[in-house]
C-alpha cells in the first residue's frame, strides 16, 4: 500500500453488499457496495454457458469465486511486502480448487474436496523472509480466512407478511 | 437447466484453475480455466482503488467474492426452479458480508463475522415448495457448501530446488 492509503484504525468492520437481479435465461445483474470503512461501488454479472441453458454473457458464478480468492492472497502478498520490506519482482499465483457433485433426486448437491494455492515470488529477499511475507498475507486475506472456518450463512425469504428466517 | 443441458453422470468431480500475474500497482490479471467436467476460459482482473495503492481499473477481490457467491444461489434457485416445477417470474437476491479487520504490529489480521442473504423470489407456488426450493439450492450452491465448512488451504512456494509446502 502507498502513502495514498487511507489511515485505517486499530480494529474496522468491513462490509460488502451484492444486489442481484435475474435477467436472460440465467444471466444476473450483481450490483456490489461497499459499505464500510469507505462506500464504492462496482458493477458485475454472472451466466452459464449454453449447456446449463444460458447465453454465456458474463463469467459463471465459480469463475468469479476462484478470481477473487486468487486476487485476494495476491494483493495481500504485494500490500504486506511493501510494509515488510520485502522486494517483489515478479508475482505469480496458481490457484485450484475442485468439488464433487452428486446427484441427488431431481437435483444435486456439492462439496468442496480442494484447495491448492502455488506461489511463484520473485524476490532477492533470503528465503525466510519470502515465506514469512506468504505466513502474514495468508493471515490478511480476507477470503482464505473465510474459507479456513466453517461460516453460519443467515438465509431469509421474502412473504406477504414480511421476512421470515428460512 | 434447459434440453441443451451436457447429461452429467451421477458423481463428477468440477474443477477451476485461476493463474493470476501480477501487473501495474496493484491490478492482477487472472485467467480462469474450467478444466473437468468439460473446459471452458474466462479473462477476468481484479485491482485496488487509489487509496489502497491501486489504479481501480477492475472490481477489488472482495467484489468478485460476494458477486460470485450472490450469483451461484441465484443459479441454483433458478436451475432447481425448473426441475423442481416452481414457477420463477421474479427473483432478487441481497448478500451481505461483514468482515472484523485488526491491525497487528506492522500488518493486519482478518476474520468474517456475518454472512446474510435475503431472498426475493415472486412466484405462483405455494410457500412451503417455494422453501424447499431453496433448501435445495443451499445444498446444490457450490460456494454455500464451501463457506459452511472449513476448508483446508494447501501452499507451496517456488524455490531453487522445485515447490515446497508453506
């Protein structure tokens, strides 16, 4: 990060909202805010290709997945060599993941059965110091954290009366 | 899902590569591969905004996070509405996800702490098969199933002498 960055305090809630809205065989509109610490706004999309019966407008939905969690362990391991003096030449990140899928009945259900990050960094940084700026950003991205723990995830849906929790 | 839907076997395995190259200050160009059950490439990018030392040029991770879990559900809803019967004429979806953010000697640490998606779905069934469509969609959402348990996140590093694991 550079001196243009915002002074943060000690301890912040950071807050993302995504507001989607079908549209097209299996297209979504996905307008994305973020509240907190700052507002900014973004404007994204997912579809399917035409074997799951969409138009292939916009990326599918685990194409985003995979491209957020590889550009969050990225730019954590560029902020964080900035801040530990650890000189970054060239940075290269693979990531793969893969889930099993299953048919169930009409439908299918899924789960996760991989992760796998490999990290190509150019650097003429002794060795320990590479894999202490990898150990630190592993622990600020905000997405690998979120997948290291099993998260409670709220659902509600919409009714006459109101919303109820589902 | 439509007649033009590739007939899947009863278990396979789907799995995403992302190789990410870091360029400019902080943008990332990410080249995401579908490689099994069948392939399929996406270019997607993610960057920072100036006040994180970036050229906001591409949706920061985060965005392309919630984008990718907010469009997965509505996916799934929207392909189990079809198999399951349930007229869709109209569905939204709003996810909301709060992250705790701590400053830690010269980095930070971070943990999510909430996870909400409220459900919009207009529709001509009765309530009870309109909530066991989603029940389903919860079980069939790749990115739901992922973040409700905890994963393990395997690294390896490039060195001189071939990957090791960090």
């Amino acid at each position: 990060m550079n001196s243009k960055e915002v002074k943060m305090p000690a301890k912040a809630i950071v807050e993302f909202r995504c507001h989607g809205r079908a549209v097209g065989k299996m297209r979504n509109e996905l307008a994305v805010t973020m509240v907190r610490p700052f507002e900014e706004h973004f404007d994204l999309a997912s579809d399917e290709g035409a074997f799951h019966g969409g138009d292939a407008t916009a990326p599918p939905p685990l194409a985003l997945f995979i491209s957020g969690l590889t550009g969050c362990i990225m730019t954590q391991i560029r902020a964080f060599a900035k801040r530990l003096d650890v000189p970054l030449d060239d940075l290269k990140v693979e990531a793969r993941i893969e889930w099993l899928w299953v048919a169930k009945d009409k439908v299918y259900e899924t789960a996760p059965q991989l992760f796998e990050i490999d990290i190509d960094i150019d650097s003429s940084a002794p060795h320990d110091r590479v894999v202490a700026l990898i150990e630190t950003a592993k622990k600020g991205c905000f997405i690998e954290q979120t997948l290291a723990r099993k998260n409670t995830i709220r659902h509600r849906m919409k009714t006459p009366g109101g919303w109820v929790e589902v």
